[in-house]
C-alpha cells in the first residue's frame, strides 16, 4: 500500500509499500490515496517507485492521472528512484519526458 510521509509542510514522500507490482489489482487505493494527497494546493508529492519492478496500464493510468491532478490543482507530483524494468516502459512510452524523474533515492 502507499505510505505518505510528510517531511516539511506541504512536501511529501511517498512509497508503495508490501509490494513491487502497480498493476489494476492495487491500483484503485493507490490512485485515490494520491488524487487525495494532490488535491490540496500547493503539495509537493514526490513518488519513491524503488519497490516496483512491474507497471501494467492500469498503473501507468494511475501515475498520469496523478500528474493530471496536480497540475489542476497547482501542486507538483515527481517520481524518484525509478527501477530499470519500470524506466524501460516509461521511455519506450516517452513518459519520461513528462514526469519529473529523479534517479537518485536520495532525491526523493
């Protein structure tokens, strides 16, 4: 499950937790915890996707419906420490150049 760490106000981490897979089987929770996070102005949420191997459609849909939301709402959605398996797709999608990606964990 998706666990939020608030470390200043208004700039939050989270991580999927218990699992390496975002696929349509835990992709509703996770998709309503981040829409929750993001409606509010101003949120800086930054997603540690170190945990997941794998991301079927339902879980890319997941991440651009989190981007949508934040730039409706005027917040920020990043995705850090993105593993190789998960960064394959996402450029062979050319979603990187759509996210904000950071490699490094610590930038998270």
């Amino acid at each position: 499950m998706l666990e939020l760490i608030e470390e200043q106000k208004g700039k939050i981490t989270g991580i999927l937790q218990d699992t390496n897979r975002l696929t349509a089987a835990n992709a509703p929770g996770i998709k309503d915890n981040l829409t929750e996070t993001l409606k509010k102005k101003g949120v800086q949420l930054t997603l540690n996707l170190k945990n997941i191997k794998f991301i079927d459609s339902t879980g890319i849909g997941v991440l651009i419906s989190a981007l949508k939301t934040a730039k409706q709402t005027g917040s920020n959605f990043k995705l850090c420490a993105v593993q190789d398996e998960v960064m394959s797709l996402l450029k062979l999608m050319k979603l990187d150049q759509i996210f904000d990606i950071n490699q490094s964990e610590s930038d998270c």
